[in-house]
C-alpha cells in the first residue's frame, strides 16, 4: 500500500485534483479525513491580486516533501495515509496552488498530520512566489521559504532546515530577490532569501 504521495503539478500542463487526494487518503479503516486547499486570493497586504506565479526548485521540494510525509508518519503512527501537492506556474485568483490530505483512524491524527504538513510545506521548502497586481506591478513575494526563523518553526514540528543554502543554489532555480529583516504577514523574519 502506497502511504505517500508527493507531487509538483506544473499548472501549464495540469491542475490539482482535490478528488485525487482524499482518494489517495480513503482506507476502509480510516474515520478521519483531513483536507488542506490553498487558493490563491484576490487581495494580499491591501493590494488587489490577479494572479501569482510560484516558482519551485522541484528536487529539492520533492525531497522535502517526502521528508515531510516521513516525520508526519513517526509523529501520527504508522495507519496514515499523506498526500501534498503545490503548483508551479501562473495561477489565477482562484486557482488552487496547494493540496495536503491526510487520513488515519482517528480524527486527531488526521489533523495534526494535515496542519503539520502544511505548516512545513510553507516554512521548509524552496518555494517561491511573485505576486501580479491589478495595477500592473509584479513583485516577488517575500514568504517564508528557507528563512531562519521559519525554518526554525519548521524544524520544531520535525522538519530539518534545507541542507543547501538559498545562496548556493543555481541561479536559475530561483528568483534573483534578497530582503533582509523583511515583513511576512505572520511578522517580521530576518531571514534572507536569494
């Protein structure tokens, strides 16, 4: 029985299926079902969005999200059923951008796999996304991908910090953005992206 499923969903060629993931997460000995959609909202820091376009270093997000699914299934037991899938590409307000699903026997494992999933998903992987406004201006997102104080959130939920530093990783995996004490809607970082 396959336990895990991790996935990037590059938007130019698919969408994520919600109804594939609690699929994946259905077991006739499962009670509890949980299910994470993030859609990509029209309004961000008081200004109008129109779209958003991530950007992943797919190997080494895969990677984490194994890794993820891994300490999800120590912390919850061996009876869970995960499932994470983010997008990559432009997205439309709307759009789904994230999925995370977990099933296990019993509703209290069920949300504490999904929600600590989630919370690793956004804090502990190279994913990056630039904002597109209605007035035209673009702007790359100062989120909470490879931050040390993210990170550090991250790792409390059992999720080790990304072994490559964002400084070394190729140019051309990622955004050519930096911000140092920058603000995250959740407060203020440190941390400094590449």
């Amino acid at each position: 029985m396959d336990t895990h499923f991790v996935h990037v969903a590059d938007r130019a060629q698919e969408v994520i299926d919600v109804a594939a993931a609690l699929d994946f997460v259905s077991d006739p000995g499962f009670g509890g079902i949980t299910l994470f959609v993030g859609r990509i909202r029209d309004l961000n820091l008081g200004r109008r969005v129109t779209g958003i376009s991530y950007d992943i270093y797919r190997p080494l997000a895969l990677a984490r999200f194994a890794e993820i699914a891994a300490q999800a299934t120590r912390e919850v037991g061996p009876a869970l059923k995960l499932y994470i899938a983010h997008a990559v590409g432009r997205l439309e307000v709307g759009d789904i951008a994230v999925v995370v699903a977990a099933g296990t026997p019993h509703r209290d494992e069920a949300f504490r796999a999904c929600r600590a999933a989630i919370e690793a998903v956004k804090h502990a992987t190279p994913i990056w996304k630039q904002e597109h406004f209605e007035d035209g201006d673009s702007a790359w997102s100062e989120g909470c991908s490879l931050c040390d104080a993210p990170v550090a959130s991250a790792a409390a939920i059992g999720v080790p910090a990304t072994d490559t530093p964002a400084t070394e990783m190729p140019a051309t995996e990622m955004p050519a953005t930096e911000a140092a004490g920058h603000e995250h809607e959740h407060g203020n970082c440190g941390g400094a992206h590449a």
